[in-house]
C-alpha cells in the first residue's frame, strides 16, 4: 500500500506539546461471525479509544503505554483520557499486516513506511515537533533520521525546509525481557524528561 493510509488521532492539547506516539504496526481480526475485519483510516483513534482508554487494562500495547504516560499503574478512565490528549497517535507500517497478533509486516510495507511517515509529519497542522517512537525493531532497522543524532535513541528527522522533529526511540510496550524490554515507570520518566528538554528546532 503506497500513501499514508491511517488517520493520526489528534489529542485536544496536542497543539500545546506537538508530540506524537508512533506504534509500529495494526493486524486485521475475526468479528462475531468469523469475517475478517481490516483496520480502516481512523483505526488509531478507535483502537486507542476503545482499549487504550475504555476498556483499559486488556491490551499489551495500551496498558504500558497508559501506566507510562500516566505515572501510575492503575490510572482512571479520566486520568487516561486527559494524558492521550496531549499528544498525537498514529501507526508506522500502513494497512494491515494479516490475521492476527502475530502477523508481521511485509518488506514491501517496511519499505514504504518511513517515506510515508515523512510525508504525514511534513502535511500536520501543526507539525510535531517530536515522535515517540515505541519499538526498537522499527527504530533500528527501518527508520533512518536525516538529521543530527544525540545518541542511539535520541535522533532527528531534517524536514524538507530544515525544520528538525526529535525522536526517542523506546522498547515496545509488548517487549518484557528483563533488563531491555518495557518497563512502564522507566519508559514514563524518559517521556517526560524527553518532552521538557528545549532541543534544537534547526540545525546550528
């Protein structure tokens, strides 16, 4: 699939941060009656909505994600809702990857998504002007950042008029391995530390 086909969700303070929440990637699933359903365009908002935010606590993307953003293990509906607000969601990889949890994408889908994330950021009113990137396997293997690199995890896309957008790479939320997978108290101190500090909007 050529284009960005996912709609990001737009948090209502997200124009006060401008940072955005990547996730790598969304599968298709069986309904009642045993169709398969494909995620459509506005999956990232009724995904997050429904299991990052209603239904808190069933999912091992949101649950982590949500104990992170909200500093605490067991937030409320209320307490999730105000923390998503402030940012931006979208999906990596476009479309769907097949049936089920563990479908993984193509390299054909792998291929086309930085280019297309590239075009989406350039495109948002307003740009963010950093990404929180959830998964090293995307990270360290399919997105390339043109711009200045603080460190393994820390680096920046260059846009097309020079504008810099930072990215923090972390685990996935579904990565538990000890010592290097997703610990939510950790990951939720290095968002925070990550949005408050003033990085360069250009390079010097």
């Amino acid at each position: 699939m050529s284009g960005s086909y996912f709609v990001p969700r737009i948090g209502r303070k997200y124009n006060t941060t401008k940072v955005l929440i990547l996730s790598e990637s969304a599968y298709s699933w069986l309904d009642e009656d045993g169709e398969v359903v494909d995620p459509g365009p506005s999956h990232p908002t009724e995904n997050l909505n429904f299991w990052g935010i209603e239904h808190f606590g069933k999912r091992v993307y949101y649950t982590p994600m949500g104990q992170a953003l909200c500093g605490k293990k067991s937030p409320s509906r209320d307490e999730l809702e105000q923390a998503w607000d402030e940012y931006a969601y979208t999906i990596f990889v476009q479309g769907t990857v097949g049936l089920g949890a563990k479908s993984r994408p193509t390299k054909e889908q792998w291929l086309e998504a930085e280019p297309n994330l590239i075009s989406l950021i350039e495109k948002m009113t307003p740009r963010p002007l950093k990404i929180i990137v959830t998964g090293k396997t995307m990270w360290n293997n399919h997105m390339k950042c043109t711009g200045p690199h603080l460190c393994d995890d820390i680096q920046a896309y260059k846009l097309s008029d020079g504008t810099l957008v930072w990215c923090l790479a972390l685990p996935h939320p579904a990565n538990r391995e000890a010592g290097v997978g997703f610990q939510w108290e950790w990951v939720g101190q290095h968002i925070r530390t990550f949005r408050s500090f003033d990085f360069p909007l250009r390079d010097t």
